[in-house]
C-alpha cells in the first residue's frame, strides 16, 4: 500500500475541511478567525472544522517562538505541506517526466525516461514504472499526467495527442487500475499552469495568463483566481493567431500565422536557412543570437514582435493584468525584450493598461511538477466521487 492509511485520502475530507486547506495551500498560515472571514464560516464551524484537521494532521498550528500559543485563536495555523505528497509526469513526444512533490509542490524526487515506443501500452507501462518507482519511499495521495492534446481541467482521457497519435485513450483510469493511486489527466499547458498558480509567480496573482513557448505554444488561463478550461477545455488556442499580412506561413498553410514566428521548428529552420546548417537547434539559435549573430537576431526580433502582438490581444480581451511567460523555449526572447514590449505596448488598446510580463523559465520537471499541483488541486477542488484506496 503506497498510501499511508493513519491519515484520510485527502479527496474523502469534507467540502469546508477542503476549503480550509485550499486557502492554507494558497495564502499561507492564517489564524482560525482569517480563514473564517475569508471564507465565510461561523466561528464555530471553523473552530470544528480546525479540529478535525488537526486531529488527523492536516493542519498545524504555529506557535510564536517561545510562547504557549497554542490553541488560542489568534494563533496562525497552516497545512502541514509535508503530510502529503504527489506524483505529477509529463508526457512530450518522445520522453516521459516525473516528480514527487509535497503539496505546496517542492519537488522531492524526480526521475525521467525516453519513450522508445510511442503507442499506448508501452507509454501507460513506463508511467506506472516511473510512479512506483517515486512511490516507493514515500506513500503518495494521487498522480496527475499533463500531455498536450484538448482536455478537461481534470480529465480521465487523453483525447488527441497529436505528438503521440492517439486519440480517446481513458490514461486514467490504466494507471489508477495499475497503480491502486487516484489518477487525473490533463492539458499540459494547464498543468504547468497549476504550478505557476499554486506554488509559483502566480501565487499572489487572481488574474493571469500563462503563455507558453516551446516545442509548440500554448495558453492556460486564471481569472478570479479560479483556472479557466472554457467548453471541453478549449481555452488556449492561440497558436493560429493571424499577427502579420506576409511572413512565412504555418504549417496550415496560414500566412502570418503566430505559429509560424513563435514556434521553434520554423524558427529553427529559419535561421537554419540563412547560414546553411540544417543542424541547428533552439539552443544553437539562442547562442548565436547572444553572440550578436545578425540572421538569429533577425529571426528572433519577428519572434519577439509575434509575441508581443499576441500578448496585447489577450490582454485586450480579458484585461489581464499580469502575463507569466513559460516553457523551455525562452531563451529566444532574451536579446530581444525591447521589441516583445515595443509590439505588446502599440497592440495595445488605448484605454488598456500594460501587463506585468514575467518570465518563469520551465523546464520539463517544471511541467512534470505542474502535474503533480494539479492532482493535489483536483483532491481539493473536484476529487472522485469513489476514494481511490
Ligand atoms: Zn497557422
């Protein structure tokens, strides 16, 4: 048994003992009367509640160094982060990523692999590898997958996977069956958005949108500090966005297509072209640009001013006040921020205040740890009617 049996499944607490927890995640330790006011419980519910989370350790309270504190109701209480852990894994097109994080998502172990074979048992059978293999020191509450392709916010299926070709798998509930550990999928981008949200730069933030540059680009979006995945998670298309009336095309063909300047096969093959080494990758194109290499500036300079064309229409549609800027395609806006904010501040509508942009550079542990965020969000926020033991 990977879980430890002294403590209830985080997913079977009750909807306020959830609420209470969620709030701690988010804001930190708070005295009982804070966490009453925010959430709008009578003290004597939340005087129960706190018990009760308490009691099974879940909560702790935090006394003044030196004084005896304790149980008074001024006196900060906090999740006890280290009581629960999960495994996140994140799928690419041809390796696979996994960490154990705590729930405040500090990654304590991590592990990865190639895939060296893309169809669907020998994937679902290098995923339970790597969640037993991170299970194995520490019992563990549930496992969240992010891999690219349309889901739900917590989804059982992966429903197109185009790196991977597969369409309707039920991923879930094959790990959950093999594993005995609650299991949710999900977008990859909204995976790693859990993490920005949770336990990164979007901690403090109710109003933002994660952008993502890398193999492909993505979007996942917060508003009122609640994730929005929209109609069968379709939120996040931004990909064929139109940002020019020439330029290169994408590969559907769209003229001025912002996948065409922000993802990284065509700038790849872009600054390929222009020094006639077919053996460039997104590193090599960084670095030449940060050797002040004209054609990978050039390059990079479109980039940059897609982006921020792209940026200034979310911005004027959803009046985000704070854009995160992730993946592990980054580096290619490093020489060229002046023309990201030039193209971000002349899109923008008049009447619209500038965002922050902050860069979080991801690697793909960062998006493995997203996962593991979103399958502790999902035991808080909408866990499986059945426990999973
Ligand atoms: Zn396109």
């Amino acid at each position: 048994m990977r879980r430890r049996m002294d403590r209830p499944f985080l997913g079977s607490l009750g909807r306020t003992e959830r609420a209470v927890l969620r709030e701690l995640l988010v804001r930190g330790p708070l005295p009982r009367a804070d966490l009453a006011r925010r959430l709008g419980l009578s003290p004597a519910s939340i005087t129960k509640t706190a018990r009760t989370l308490l009691s099974n350790g879940s909560i702790t309270e935090i006394s003044a160094p030196g004084s005896d504190s304790r149980g008074r109701p001024g006196t900060p209480v906090d999740m006890a982060v280290d009581a629960y852990h999960f495994v996140g894994v994140k799928i690419t097109g041809d390796q696979a990523f996994a960490v154990r994080t705590n729930a405040a998502g500090a990654v304590l172990a991590s592990t990865h692999r190639p895939l060296t074979d893309t169809a669907v048992e020998p994937v679902v059978s290098l995923i339970i590898q790597l969640v037993n293999e991170l299970s194995r020191d520490h019992p563990v509450e549930s496992v969240g997958i992010g891999m690219a392709g349309t889901m739900d916010r917590f989804d059982t299926q992966v429903r197109n996977n185009l790196y991977l070709g597969w369409q309707d798998v039920p991923l879930a509930g094959m790990v959950q069956e093999r594993t005995g550990l609650a299991t949710v999928i999900s977008g990859d981008v909204r995976a790693l958005t859990a993490g920005v949200h949770w336990a990164g730069p979007g901690r403090e933030l109710e109003d933002f949108a994660v952008v993502t540059i890398g193999v492909g680009i993505g979007m996942g979006l917060v508003l009122g500090g609640e994730t929005v995945a929209g109609v069968a998670g379709g939120v996040g298309r931004i990909a064929h966005t139109r940002v020019s009336d020439s330029g290169p095309a994408c590969g559907r063909g769209h003229r001025g297509c912002a996948a065409a300047y922000l993802e990284a096969g065509p700038i790849v093959r872009a600054v390929a072209y222009a020094h006639a080494r077919p053996q460039l990758d997104l590193e090599a194109v960084c670095e030449l640009a940060a050797a002040g290499d004209p054609a990978a500036l050039s390059v990079l300079e479109d980039t940059a001013r897609a982006l921020g064309i792209v940026l200034a229409g979310l911005v004027n549609v959803l009046g985000l006040p704070a854009v995160v800027l992730a993946g592990d395609g980054l580096c290619v806006l490093e020489h060229t921020r002046p023309v990201l904010d030039r193209a971000l501040t002349e899109h923008l509508d008049p009447d619209a205040d500038p965002p922050v942009v902050h860069f979080y550079a991801s690697d793909f542990d960062e998006w493995a740890r997203g996962a593991a965020v979103l399958a502790c969000q999902w035991l808080l926020i909408d866990p499986p009617a059945e426990p999973v033991r």
